[in-house]
C-alpha cells in the first residue's frame, strides 16, 4: 500500500495564517490525477509543528475527505512527547487514515531503548500501520539499524521513512530486515537510487511541484530500469536541492506560488518567506525544467 511516490503534502494557507482548504482540496485532486501513490497529510512539509492538536486533525480529515480512498492517507503523528504522538494517532485513525508516520522524538535527545519503548507504545495504542521516520537533521537523534530492527518485531510497525541520504545505511537495513518490511527514502537527491538498491519508494517533497515525473521516476526504478531511471532523474535534480536552499517548506510553498497552484506562500512563523536570491534561484530551476514560463 506505501510504495511509489507519496508526496510529503504542503498545507496552503491564506496570507493571515489560516488553513485554505479549497486550495488543499485542489492540490489533493492534482496529484491524484498525476499519479501520485499516496499522501503524507501534516508532516514535517505540512507544517505540522505550527499546527495545533485540532488543526492538525481537522487537516488530516479533510485529505482523508478529498481523496475518497483513491490513494492512501498517512497521517504525520510525530511528537517529541510519547502520550501526544499516540493521541495524535489515535485521532488520524478516527478520521479515517490508512497508516501514520511516526518521527523519533526531538530535541529530547531520547536513547535507543527509549526509542524502542516509545514507538511501542505508539504502535501498541492503534491498529493502523506505523511507519516510523529517521530524519536525525532535524531531530538530532539518528534510529539505528539495530532499532529498527527490534521495533520491526511489531506487528503494527512495517515500515521506515529514511531521510538520512545515506545509500550504505539502506543496505545494512535490507540485510537485517525482512523483505516486506517497507522502505522509503525520505531524501529526493538520493532517492532514486535508493529505489534502484532495493527501496520501494520515496516520499517527496519534489513529488509537491513535479508529482507525474515522480510518480514516473518511482515506477522506473522500482522496476529496475536503471538507466532510463536515471536518466529522468538528472532532468530535475536541480530541483531537489532548489526546494532545500532554505527550510523545508519554504521553498516548496514558494514554487507552488509561482505555478499558480496556490494563490499565496504564506507560512507559520517561525518559518518566512524566502530570501529573493532564493527566489529567483528556484524560479530559474523551475523554467529550465518547464514547470514555468
């Protein structure tokens, strides 16, 4: 169910702060018809430090709403508080959700078999599928292979989103864990050949401004097309690293701006918008890859 190009989904906002939902509702229909293989509903691209406990859920029920189970919803329920991560769970399994994406706690610097005993206990309190999410860049603390490991014992736990770009760290994990234990890259510049080596998708913030060459790229290479994956991959690789020039979703928010996908780039501060340097960067990446004239 979580493979493919699964789009690390932007929430829109209007220029006061507030959640447009029309707009979601737009882009929710846009990567559908693109082809796109899943949502991640308010995760780290959807801002989902900046949104409060009902927001966040109100927001997770609208995807779920608009997509009308034609692709899987998966609820972003990190928190660097176990009771808060497990009641945000069980609030996106009450919406309707088919899986959550669980982030190591952050700024708490937590051990490994606190690690352990933390996702447990969120996989313990739901039914849904938990896919838990290594990005040590933003939460300082790295889940090791070994944990991984351990928490793969639990029944609810079936996947890993692995943001850390490292190509060895993904086969150390095929070589310790079970076949049909998912994986997914969690960094667009690497993810195809994180695919190529076995991964099973990605879950992209590229995929928020070019979703069919995404969805395009992920079939490619978790076929085994090598080269012709490759090949499509260098056409907007450039892309990949425009869209981290600053902090993820800046630059993201901004490029959809400028395609007339949303009608403003507003977002929750502590987050502003780009520099204009930053913006004419991304600007000219986006015309040499003729998603702007």
């Amino acid at each position: 169910m979580f493979k493919g190009s699964v789009v690390a989904l932007v929430t829109p906002m209007a220029d006061n702060g507030q959640v447009d939902y029309e707009t979601l509702k737009n882009l929710v229909e846009f990567h559908i018809n693109a082809g796109t293989d899943g949502v991640v509903a308010v995760g780290t691209t959807g801002e989902a430090s900046t949104l409060p406990f009902d927001e966040h859920i109100k927001v997770v029920a609208k995807i779920v709403e608009y997509s009308d189970r034609r692709v899987p919803v998966i609820a972003g329920t990190g928190a660097n508080s176990t009771s808060e991560a497990i009641e945000l769970s069980q609030a996106s399994a009450g919406v309707g959700v088919d899986g959550v994406l669980s982030v190591v706690p952050y700024y708490n610097k937590p051990q490994q078999r606190g690690l352990v005993a933390h996702f447990n206990a969120v996989a313990d309190a739901t039914d849904l599928p938990v896919l838990l999410y290594n990005v040590p860049g933003r939460t300082v603390t790295d889940l090791l292979p070994d944990t991984v490991v351990e928490l793969a014992k639990h029944p609810q736990i079936i996947g890993l989103k692995e943001a850390t770009g490292d190509l060895k760290r993904l086969q150390v994990l095929k070589s310790k864990l079970s076949d049909d234990f998912i994986l997914l890259s969690g960094d667009d510049p690497t993810a195809c050949e994180f695919m190529l080596q076995g991964g099973h998708g990605v879950i992209s913030v590229t995929a928020n401004i070019v979703p069919a060459i995404m969805a395009k790229l992920c079939q490619l290479a978790t076929s085994g097309k090598a080269e012709e994956a490759r090949a499509l991959d260098a056409t907007i690789a450039a892309l990949h690293h425009a869209l981290f020039i600053e902090p993820n979703p800046v630059m993201p928010k901004w490029a959809l701006y400028k395609m007339g996908l949303m009608p403003s780039p507003a977002l929750r501060l502590p987050l502003v918008l780009p520099e204009q340097i930053h913006q004419n960067a991304i600007e000219q990446v986006m015309k040499n890859i003729g998603v702007l004239s």
